[in-house]
C-alpha cells in the first residue's frame, strides 16, 4: 500500500482515479486546486502525487518543482490535457517521473501507478549483497539511504538525478546512449524524449562538478551519449 496524493480539478476524474486507485489498496488524499495541493505535499510525506497539469491557483509545474526541491523522493506522474511533445518534455524536465495524457484509461493508470512503485521498491530493497556505498574519489553514494556527498558535504538530489547517477557509478566507464539511459533510469515509453537525459545531466553536473562545464565524473562520448570517468 502506498499513500498517494490526487491533485485534480476535475471532480469526476478526481474520484475515478481516487475509486481506482483505492481498490487497488492504496491510501488516498485528494486536492481540487494548486494552493490545496501545496499545503497537503508541505505537510505530508506522500510516496506518489498525481498531479493535472493545468490546476486553479498555482500550475502543475510549479508544484512539481517544488516537490523536486522539497520532497526530492516523492514519486510524480502528471496528467496533462494536452498532446504535444512540448508539455511532455516540460513536465519529465521539471522532474516528473512519467506522464499520462488525457483522456487516459484507469487500466493505463494503475499500471503506471504499479510501474512506478515497484521500481521505487527495488530501489529501496537491494539485495544483501549489493554495495550499500560506492566511494569515487570525493564523491560517496549510499544506495540504501540514497544520500550522497561530495567531499563531506551532503549534495541533495531528485529521486530521477540519484537514479541516473547510481545508474552511471556502477558502471564506471561504460558509454550509454541517451536511449540506453531513458530505458534503464526512466523505465519505458519515452522514445523521442532524449532531450530529457540531457537536462538531467546538466543538472546533475551542476550539482556534483566543480566545473560543469569541465566536467570530473560526468563525461560526454560525442555522438554516442555519455559515461562515468574510471578513476582506477
């Protein structure tokens, strides 16, 4: 069971999902407006929000920043009206961890819904004998706790940017294309949207590098992708 926040002003698919989603065993909280939306994620420490796009008083991506900002491991899938690749792009950018478009089926969502919360749970649960911290140089990451610091000093990161990043220090060395990456960090369904890997990386590097535009861990493979320096 996990507890999920609906922020939809849409009442009639408010409660479909809130049906939906509870029969499914999930624990529901529900707003109708932005403002609403923004007090419940302020006061709560939600495993997923469904998140409109489009919202009264303050806009889906002014939420989903801030959860990004303040609830970095909280789980986002945004509903969006609207079809254009713009949008979609806009909103995994600003950190949502997948997207629906309108009008969607509830089959669709619950198997987003599962999708999302079972990659979240393998996270979380790792095997015993995986590295519980990978050590690079100054940088530390602690897969269990998924914290990670650069020369002592705790680097907060989004759930996608920690994802990509233990993702790439695993695998010292190895090039991936932004396909590869879209596949392994963000699961499926987002062939098209490689530019998301490169925001991603920017951010990532702007975040961990003590020049980003020089980059130490981080590296691009011009006109494949990109790889994590090997400092052996």
């Amino acid at each position: 069971m996990a507890t999920i926040l609906v922020v939809e002003d849409d009442k009639d698919i408010s409660q479909l999902v809130n049906l939906h989603l509870t029969d499914a065993g999930h624990e529901i909280d529900r707003a109708f407006d932005g403002a609403d939306g923004l007090d419940l994620i302020a006061e709560n420490n939600y495993d997923l929000v469904v998140l409109d796009l489009m919202l009264p008083e303050v806009d889906g991506l002014e939420l989903c920043r801030f959860i990004r900002e303040k609830k970095p491991h909280t789980l986002v899938l945004m509903l969006t009206a609207k079809s254009s690749e713009f949008d979609r792009v806009l909103g995994l950018e600003m950190g949502a961890d997948d997207y629906l478009t309108k009008p969607f089926g509830m089959r669709e969502l619950q198997a987003r819904v599962k999708a999302l919360l079972r990659r979240k749970e393998l996270f979380a649960h790792e095997s015993p004998s995986t590295k519980k911290e990978i050590i690079i140089e100054d940088l530390a990451i602690k897969t269990d706790s998924r914290e990670v610091t650069l020369a002592g000093k705790e680097i907060r990161l989004t759930a996608k940017e920690f994802d990509l990043l233990l993702q790439f220090a695993k695998h010292p060395a190895k090039v991936y294309t932004r396909t590869q990456l879209l596949d392994l960090v963000w699961g499926y369904g987002y062939e098209g949207f490689e530019h998301t890997v490169n925001s991603h990386i920017n951010r990532l590097r702007s975040k961990i590098e003590q020049d980003p535009a020089k980059p130490k861990y981080i590296l691009t493979v011009w006109g494949i992708g990109y790889k994590f320096a090997s400092f052996n």
